[in-house]
C-alpha cells in the first residue's frame, strides 16, 4: 500500500469486500426483520443463538488443536449452524414461535475451556469435539427424516419420486 | 415445534398451506443465468427426475470438495494442486445451478411442495459450509480467527440472517440492491 509498509495481497481485496458485503447483507438482513417484528423481545431472542455461533467460532481459536486443524472447526461450528437454521427455517414454514434457547453452545464452550486449560489431553479432547459433531449431525439427520415422514404422509407426497401427471412445459 | 421435529396437526396444516414468497432476480440472474437455466430445466432434465432428488444431487460435489480439502489442506496454509480449485469452483457452479433448477423441474412436474422448500434451505447451509472451508484454503488464512470470522457473514452464516428476515416480514429475501447469491458465489 503507497505510503506504508502494509503489503496487500490480492487473498485481502477479495476478503475486505467479501466481509464488509457479507456485514452489510446480514445486518440488513437483521435490521429490517427486527424493526418488523412486533415483539421485540422475541425478535431479540431469535438473534441470540446466531450470537452464540460466533461464539462457538471464536472460542474455538483457544482449542490447542485449533492451529494443526482449523478446517475442522469450522465444519464442526457450520454443521451445528445447519442443524439451526434447519430448526428456524421449519419454525416460519409451520408458523410456529422459534424456541431460541439453546444449550449446546454452552456445552461446546466448556469443552473448549477443559481443552484450553489443559484439565483434558488432546486424545480426550478429539473425543469430546468428535462427539459434539457426530450427536450434531444425528440430531440433524433425525430431526429431517422425521420431518420428511410426517410431511409425505400428512400431505400424501412422494419424496424422491414424481407424481404422475402431466408435465407442464415451461416457457 | 420440538427440536426433533414432532409436528402438531395446526403446524402440518400451516405446512400444507405455505406459500413460498421470494424477491426478484437480479440483472445478471434475468439476463445470463436465467435463459440458461431454463434450457437445462425444459430441454436436459428427464421427465423421471423428482426435484427433491435433483435437490439432493446438488450437495454431491460441494460435499466431495470439502472432503478433498479436509485431507489436503486441514490447516488452510497449503498450496493445493489445480484440479482442487477446479473441483471447488465446479462445486459451486454444480450447486448453484442444481439450486435454480430444481423449483424448475418441480413446478414442470406440477411437484411442487412445502418440503422441496424445507429440504432446498437446508441443504443451502450444507453448501455454503463446504464453499467457507474453499475460501478459507484459497485464502491461506491458517488459523487467523479475524479474518476467518469477517469473511463469515458473506460465506457461511448470511443463510441464518435470511431466515430470520423470512420468519419476521414472510419473504425469502435473498436479493439486497443488485446482490443476491448468484453474485456472490460468481465472486467466491
């Protein structure tokens, strides 16, 4: 950069306009939504678990395995990111009131401590973190296939196959 | 609603009267993609094909690029071979089409359902997952938590920012200005 002796790469113009882009989606995203919702409290509510995420994210950089496996961390947070959003997402559809409060990122924070301070060896460690992901993705899995089951059979639907009929050509 | 899914009878009848409400496309979306995406969903997609198996298929190849990535690079400080980055660009082209075409296909088979919906957004947080890891190796950001969580909200968490205006106003808002997602995975 002229004037310092700050040596931009091209990796930080993608980054700096991909995060201030992705700052201003999501927090237009939240402003609009939170200035419509009729509760606040609420409104407030639904944010939290998305705070807890970056939470998670954060709090995982103290891991002593972060720096040998950061890729697994972020799998592990996006996975649990999915498994939310899977819950707020049926939440609208069924027009039912999201429960915000979700005591898993309290549980990955406290392995996250443990694993820090050292009260645990990176053995048990992998252990702990392996089973936060694998009980994350069973939940997930569980939570889809029965909704996949009372949806078909509520509604009569196929799921992975067409219901024949005619087909309607789109211009 | 519980966590694991167990629905009431009013929430399954709310399920079944949902209608799925979206923005408008963008110019690059009305004047590139689209006609594009219409020749794939009217002329390439036989008839057989249901959309939720169309909807599936699109988490193949961004699911095969994070495995490639998690056994290459896990520490995100490796340069990786080219036909890795042609993976991952390839995922995301694969994904973002499969994406546009399968509400095509659905509503071409007269298919269309709440649970396509369901199963589409769900499986978008998979992919956006997947594509956040590529970025993350692209970008060689090691374990640099700054950077990896400033390019979070554009990558990987902005779906749950979507949801949240969707459960609020009932609009799937993915479109702000002239930006939408197939803008932002052209940039990714």
């Amino acid at each position: 950069m002229p004037g310092t002796e700050l040596e931009v790469k091209f990796g930080d113009i993608f980054l700096g306009f991909g995060s201030l882009a992705g700052i201003h989606y999501n927090l237009e995203n939240i402003i609009v939504s939170f200035i419509q919702a009729k509760d606040k409290g609420y409104g407030l509510g639904c944010m939290l678990p998305y705070v807890q995420f970056f939470a998670m994210m954060y709090a995982s950089s103290f891991s002593q395995l972060h720096s040998d496996y950061p890729i697994y961390f972020i799998v592990l947070c996006g996975f649990y990111l999915t498994w939310l959003t899977a819950i707020f997402n049926l939440n609208s559809t069924s027009g039912a009131r999201f429960d915000w409060i979700f005591f898993e990122p309290a549980v990955y924070l406290l392995i996250v401590y443990f694993d820090h301070a050292k009260f645990m060896d990176r053995n048990t460690a992998i252990y702990c973190y392996v089973g936060f992901f694998g009980v994350t993705i069973l939940r997930y899995l569980m939570l889809m296939s029965n909704i996949v089951r009372q949806i078909t059979t509520n509604m009569n639907l196929r799921f992975l196959l067409v219901k024949p009929t005619n087909l309607k050509k789109q211009e | 609603m519980s966590r694991s899914g167990d629905l009431t009878k009013q929430e399954l009848e709310n399920i079944k009267a949902f209608r799925y409400k979206t923005c408008g496309l963008t110019p690059l979306e009305i004047y590139v993609y689209e006609p594009y995406w219409n020749f794939l969903a009217n002329h390439c997609l036989p008839d057989w094909l249901a959309p939720n198996a169309l909807t599936l298929l699109g988490l193949v190849f961004p699911l095969a690029s994070l495995i490639v990535i998690c056994v290459l690079d896990p520490t995100f400080t490796q340069t990786l071979p080219c036909w890795v980055w042609f993976l991952a660009w390839f995922s995301d082209f694969w994904y973002q089409t499969i994406d546009a075409i399968d509400g095509k296909q659905a509503r071409r088979t007269d298919n269309c359902s709440p649970l396509g919906q369901i199963l589409d957004h769900n499986l978008d947080q998979i992919t956006f997952t997947c594509m956040m890891v590529a970025t993350c190796s692209v970008l060689c950001l090691g374990d640099d938590i700054v950077r990896v969580l400033l390019i979070t909200p554009g990558v990987m968490s902005a779906h749950y920012s979507i949801e949240y205006r969707t459960h609020f106003t009932a609009i799937h808002q993915t479109v702000i200005g002239f930006i939408g997602p197939t803008e932002q995975l052209l940039l990714v």
